[in-house]
C-alpha cells in the first residue's frame, strides 16, 4: 500500500475512534508504533513534547509530525486530512441526528455516557504520558531501575513551580526546556 494512503488510512481510524481529543489518540499511535517501522515509542515522547508547546490541536500536530517525517510537505498534509476527515463527518451528521431529536432521552443519555468513556481514554493516555516523560519507559516496560532521578526531580520541581507562581506556563514551559539542554550535556 502506498505510504500516502497508508497515512491517511491509519489518520483517518486514530480520527474516528479517539474520542476525547489530542490526549486520547495516544493509546492509538502507541499501536501504530507496534505495527509499523516508521513511528517509535520515542517519537510519540517528542511529539507530545512538541505539541504541547505549539499552537493547535495536539492531535492535528501529532499527525502534521508523523506526516512529514514520513512524506515531506504532502504527507503532513494527507495525515492531517486523515485525523480530521472523521471529525468534519461526524459533526455534519450529529448535527442532522440533534437538531431532529435534541430532546430525545435517548440523545441525552448517549452524550451522558461518552463522558466517561472519554475521560478514560485520557487518563490511560496521561497515565502513559507520565510514565514515559519521568521514567522514560512505557508503562509495560516500567521497572525501578529505569528510573531518572533527573526527570522526577524536574517534575516536582515543575509541579511546584507551576503550583506556586503566577508564572505563564510559557515560561515553566521554557525554564524546562533550558533545564533539559543543562542535562543533556
């Protein structure tokens, strides 16, 4: 299968399935990660890292990276069209179903329900996220020894910081980011 249609094939699943926004298509990347070559465990760290500091969608950002590492200019563009296609679908047919049935129990109860199911999926991926950022392994993989005193020290120190100031997360943001440069040397 040509790359192109491969990344809007996968894109456009992550789109349908991962309800909840950018933090809930991480349980879906990490399994795009297990099938194909061209997406690490790794990637998804830095691409979290680089989506949380830009502007935009964290979702749309994670498939614009995955898209040019792997295709250039075009395939940021075809992965974007993936993840988004679904959520333009969607929405133009939840539309028609509301706007007829708004006061149905049953449309109630459905959104009702979504809730908890969305919040799940984020928690499961903030969970991952954690685990990665702090002991820089997969929640699978996760033993004591893989421990980096370095990142936990840097996340309560971060956690305080952000707790304790007026600060703009810009700046907890940039001081970790000079914080990191430090350690890597």
């Amino acid at each position: 299968m040509p790359m192109l249609l491969l990344l809007y094939l996968e894109f456009f699943k992550v789109g349908l399935f991962a309800v909840g926004g950018g933090l809930a298509t991480l349980p879906f990347l990490y399994d795009l990660a297990d099938k194909y070559i061209w997406l690490t465990n790794a990637m998804i760290g830095d691409m979290i890292a680089i989506s949380e500091s830009t502007p935009g969608a964290m979702g749309v950002n994670m498939a614009t990276y995955v898209g040019f590492q792997n295709s250039g200019i075009i395939g940021c563009i075809v992965a974007t069209l993936g993840l988004v296609s679904p959520a333009i679908i969607i929405i133009i047919i939840i539309y028609n179903v509301i706007d007829r049935f708004k006061e149905s129990a049953i449309v109630k109860h459905i959104f009702y329900l979504l809730r908890p199911v969305a919040t799940g999926l984020i928690a499961a991926a903030g969970l991952s996220v954690i685990v990665l950022a702090i002991f820089g392994t997969e929640i699978s993989e996760f033993n004591l020894m893989s421990i980096s005193l370095k990142a936990v020290a840097l996340f309560i120190v971060m956690l305080i910081f952000t707790k304790k100031t007026k600060f703009h997360p810009i700046v907890a943001i940039a001081i970790s980011g000079i914080v990191g440069v430090v350690f890597s040397f």
